[in-house]
C-alpha cells in the first residue's frame, strides 16, 4: 500500500490537488460537533427513485460528469495546524456501487448500508453513490455525502445536474455514431461561482468587528435559555415518524400567516412552540433551524456546505392569544435571521460546555424545508428525489416540514429514550390539531374585526 502522505505531496506538487483553508459553515464540524466529524451522523443522504431503461454505464458516465463539475465532489481534508485544511482534486474518477435485489433482501437494509458506511476523510472520496436493482426498469440510486461537502439544498442540485449529465450523454451518443466518433464527451458547463471562491468571499466579510456587533444581540437574546431535556441516551439512534398536514390544512396554514403579515415558517414555528410547550410543560422553547445561505444567484447551482443554524428561542404564555404569540415570533424570528452568524462563532461567544453527542446551544431543530427538490421526467424515465435521515442524532428532537405537493411532509426526529413511537404519533397529532384549533381562531378574529 502506497504512503497517503507522499500521494498527497504529489499531487500537490504536481497541479493536481490544491490546499484551502475550511469554509465558515464546515468549521461547525470541526470546532462544535454533537459527534466526531467522521461519524455517519454527519452524512447528508437521499434516494432517487428511476423508472425506465438505463444502465449502470450510462449512470456511472452521468456521475462523472457531476464530479467534474463540482469541487465538492473531489474534495478530502487534511489536518493542519491550527484547523484542517480542504484538498480538492483536479480529477476523481466517478466510483457507482451496483447490486440487485436478491429474494429476502430489505431495500431499506440494503440502502442503510450506503448511507452508515464511514468515509475516509482524508483520503477521499467522501460522497457514495450506489445504484440498486429492483427490477426491470426499476432501480434507485442510493447516495451519501459528507456534510463537510454538502447541505439539504445541494441534494436537489445533484440530482438535476445527474439528470442533465444523462441526457447530454445520450445525446453525446447519438452524435458519436452520426459522426464515427465513438469518444465524443460533452461537459457540463462550469459553476459561476465555486465553493472556493464562495468562502473567499464570506472569510472576507466576517472581520472581527462584524462578529462582534452580531455577538452582542445573541449573548442577550440567549441568556438564561434552557434544554427542553436535561439529558437524553447520547449513543442512541435517531427513530423516525412521519407524517403529513393535508392539503386543506396548508391552505389554511398559509391564509393564517397572510392574515398576520408574516411568513408560513413563522406560523408553523409558532403553532411548533405552542406544542412543545404542551407535550412538555416547558416555557421556554429553544430551537435551532437551518437557514440556506445561498443569498446569491452565483451559487445556486453550486454544491458545497453553505448552510448555517439560527438558534430561535420564544416564550409561551398560556394567558395570550395565538395571534399576540405569532406577533412576537414573527418579531423575534426576523432579529434572529438579521443577526445570524457563522455557528462555530456564535457558539464561541456563548461558550457554552457541550457534552458529547449534543448539540451546542440547543437540542430541538425545527425546518420549514424550501430547497429545491427537482422531480425530473425524461424521455422513457422518471425519477424522484427523497431526502433521508440517518445515524446519531445531531439534537434531541428534530422536527423537518418539506412540500410534497399541496401537502406538507412532517418527519419527526427523537430519540427513543425520550419518545416512543406511539408517543412521537401523539405529538404529531397534538401539532396539526394545534395548528388547526390556530386557522380557526384567526378566521373568528378576521371576522370579529370585520363586522365591527
């Protein structure tokens, strides 16, 4: 076996590999992590369901062209001396997993085994992806990313850049044999900003005296703040329960917050809040909520870990009005996004002490999902994008709300020393009768301030 350290002088000696300090959001990683950095807990997972004809060599081809588009996909990390160090490679060879399905085999076990499987994080690649057949025209991609790489938004970025890179290759294919040129490759185009240059440009902004002045809003808005839980088994698995607002229901989610002035995220936190104050008779509600970071067109089509946490704390007062409630939420939600900050600083300046296996500052997440998931519908095949969570739980409770059409999608996240299934079923119920009981209340004020 070859010495990895005398590999990696080589290609940095040769063009082939550059070195680069760690972006803002990976340090998170690093410098506040729940779990070590190569636990399967930090991996970001999905699978893509394909109907119609396609081949392994076409899928492999596709993939490939993905990696040479995006850095992310040829990066590993090296120690350094003060923070490690991002290695990106001019070329990876693109590296498909391939299995059917045998009699008795679990497609969930099978899929389990690509998304827990560790990465060599300094040797690379830290992305998997493994294509699974099930059938005849029918296979699915099963893919895992090291978070350091990539966040819930660049899922969606995958899988319409896979969906293109095989199209392009079918069309690369018909030309080679009008023309007898069977080594005809298209590429697809370049990023118009990459991650690099991206985190170039955040290391820029975040001077000392910008951190500070943020700072200053977080250790008010955040002192004296309490976990929901005191202690939870920090080794166990997340479980899993999911569910779904139905159609009628959005709407009536949606009119509520029109009806306020403020956002769907802001109504559904606070109906959220309201909740968790019932299930558990807590006051004080703190919840950390991921925001997208993408704040340029340069990068919306970039793959990387732009991501970063907002921690939101509200108080729940029985006595007031939903309507009194949403208003503060809203007010607090708009501060907190206003002041947000890179998360391993904020988690600096708060300086709390983190037991292993939690999650600095807070150990409830609550998401409004708003990245773009791309259903893709080519010519004799079709596939459709589902995100997955996996492994140790980053929080305690983990509540993750995504479009599903007119629905909403609600998966519950928990760790089973705290809630049972029956009891996640419980809670679930307890937050769309909630969110209901709230669109009624707002239509009787609506009313009432019309007929007076």
């Amino acid at each position: 076996m070859s010495d990895p350290r005398a590999q990696f002088k080589r290609w940095l000696e040769s063009g082939e590999a550059r070195l680069q300090p760690i972006t803002l959001p990976q340090r998170e990683l690093w410098e506040s992590p729940p779990v070590p950095v190569a636990d399967p807990a930090n991996h970001i997972c999905g699978v893509i369901e394909i109907k119609g004809p396609i081949t392994r060599e076409q899928c492999e081809d596709a993939l490939q062209r993905v990696i040479d588009r995006h850095e992310a996909l040829r990066t590993s990390f090296l120690p350094g001396k003060e923070r490690p160090l991002q290695m990106i490679r001019t070329t990876v060879a693109a590296v498909l997993g391939y299995r059917e399905l045998a009699a008795g085999d679990e497609l969930e076990a099978v899929m389990q085994e690509t998304y827990r499987q560790p990465f060599d994080i300094l040797q690379g690649p830290v992305h998997r992806v493994d294509m699974i057949r099930r059938g005849a025209n029918d296979h699915v991609l099963a893919f895992s990313f090291h978070h350091a790489i990539a966040d819930g938004w660049s899922l969606g970025i995958f899988v319409q850049d896979l969906c293109t890179a095989y199209v392009m290759g079918l069309t690369g294919m018909r030309k080679a044999v009008a023309v007898g040129m069977m080594g005809l490759k298209n590429s697809l185009p370049p990023v118009a900003q990459t991650y690099s240059e991206w985190a170039a440009v955040e290391r820029a902004f975040w001077q000392p005296a910008e951190l500070e002045r943020r700072a200053a809003f977080w250790k008010s808005h955040l002192a004296g703040s309490t976990r929901i839980w005191d202690k939870a088994e920090i080794s166990e698995p997340l479980e899993r329960w999911v569910s779904a607002i139905p159609a009628e229901l959005v709407r009536g989610a949606k009119s509520l917050a029109v009806s306020h002035g403020t956002t769907l995220f802001s109504a559904l936190l606070a109906v959220f809040q309201i909740t968790l104050s019932k299930s558990t008779g807590k006051r004080d509600i703190l919840v950390g909520t991921p925001v997208a970071n993408r704040n340029k067109d340069a990068v919306r089509e970039t793959m990387g870990y732009f991501a970063g946490v907002v921690p939101i704390r509200g108080h729940v007062d029985p006595a007031r009005s939903f309507s009194e409630h949403l208003k503060e939420v809203s007010e607090t939600t708009l501060d907190c996004f206003g002041n947000a900050m890179p998360f391993a600083e904020l988690a600096a300046v708060i300086g709390e002490e983190r037991a292993a296996g939690r999650h600095s500052i807070f150990d409830v997440r609550f998401a409004l999902q708003n990245h773009p998931v791309p259903d893709v519908v080519l010519p004799r095949i079709s596939s459709k994008l589902r995100m997955r969570s996996t492994g140790t739980a980053r929080f305690d409770l983990g509540c993750e709300i995504t479009a599903d059409g007119e629905r909403l999608e609600i998966v519950w996240l928990f760790r089973k020393s705290l809630l049972s299934l029956a009891e996640a079923g419980d809670l679930d119920h307890l937050y769309q009768t909630t969110l209901a009981d709230a669109c009624r209340s707002s239509i009787t004020t609506t009313l009432m301030t019309a007929n007076r």
